[in-house]
C-alpha cells in the first residue's frame, strides 16, 4: 500500500529540486539579461552624422528630475551612460547645430512571470502521473526597468531611429551598473546595419 505514496513521492522531490536548479540558473541570467528592439527611418543616412546633443526639451525621467529643474540621480547616470557610449561611436557632442538629437525615457514597472513546474523529462510535472501537480505553477515578482533612446534627425526635425531596452532591476530605480547595462545594450544597435541602411 505504501508503493503508490513513494512512487508519487519521488517525482515529486525530483521535480521540486530541478525547479530549484532551474530557478536558480534562470533567475541569474534573467538579471544580466537585456531584451532590446529598435525601429529606424530606412531613407535616413546614418553614417552622415558626426555630431550630436541632447534634445532642448528633454522629458522627465521616472524621478522628476529636469522638471524639478536640477538632475536626479537616473537623469545623471543615463546621460553620462550615453555621452561615453555616442563617443565611443566615434560622435561628438556639441553645444549647437548638431546633426542629431537625443533624448530618453526611463521607468521601473513590476512585472510577473508565470513559469511552470518541470519534472526533468521534458514536459511540464504532471502530466503522465495522473491529476497528480496539474496546473501547478511558478509565479514570481520582479522589477522591470525600460529605457528608450530616440535619436532625432536635427535638421528635417523627425525621428530618425529608436531603441528600446528592457531589464530586471533590483529596486524601483536603475541603479549606475543596470543603467550602463541597458544603455549600452540599446545603442549597440546603433547604427542600424544591413541593407535598410543607407551607406
């Protein structure tokens, strides 16, 4: 009579320790993680710009920052992250008529992910045992933060590229290192490349 109970007994502590590995393994590489997408004007030359500034009328970040009229501490940490990366690009930055401008936004959500519980045989636990752990699953909360990146065509005054960047985040700002982290991430697509871009 006591075959049945160790024999669901058994998957069961499998299945509680592999989530554990997995979650464990998954949840580092979540953090250092950063999903980014970018969408661009295809007629626009890219490899025409050299010069760069931050746009006159930047937003608001998600601390208040510029519209407090001084600089928070994410308003700070994202221009310098983007100063050194457009410098690295080989773009100089400039007081006045610049080729492009730039400008961010930046905020922290809370967000959920719905994993399920994994036996270690390839399928979700429960299935091939019956109703035994059906529909059992992993909700975990974490922090999300997003910044976009919009360059600005100076002199037609339209939007020339976009990037998007997304990463778990430890608190409800973008601490100095995810900051870099995200910013880098966005601007490494930048400028596009392929045949959408003219040369």
């Amino acid at each position: 009579m006591n075959f049945i109970p160790r024999f669901l007994a058994r998957p069961a502590a499998l299945a509680a320790m592999s989530f554990a590995l997995l979650l464990g393994v998954s949840s580092c590489s979540t953090a250092s993680r950063v999903g980014v997408t970018n969408d661009f004007d295809h007629a626009v030359n890219f490899r025409a710009f050299k010069t760069w500034a931050w746009y006159p009328q930047q937003p608001s970040d998600t601390e208040g920052g510029p519209a407090k009229g001084y600089e928070s501490f994410l308003d700070k940490r994202m221009r310098a992250s983007v100063s050194a990366e457009m410098a690295r690009k080989g773009l100089t930055e400039v007081e006045q008529s610049p080729d492009i401008y730039v400008a961010y936004s930046a905020r922290v959500e809370d967000k959920q992910q719905v994993s399920p519980y994994y036996n270690g045989l390839g399928y979700p636990y429960g299935y091939g045992y019956g109703y035994y752990g059906r529909g059992m699953q992993s909700v975990s909360q974490y922090k999300a933060g997003t910044v976009v990146i919009d360059i600005i065509d100076a002199r037609r005054k339209e939007l020339a590229w976009r990037g998007t960047g997304q990463a778990q985040v430890d608190q409800n700002t973008i601490n100095e290192a995810e900051t870099v982290r995200i910013v880098n991430g966005i601007l490494s697509t930048y400028p596009p490349q392929g045949n959408n871009a003219r040369r």
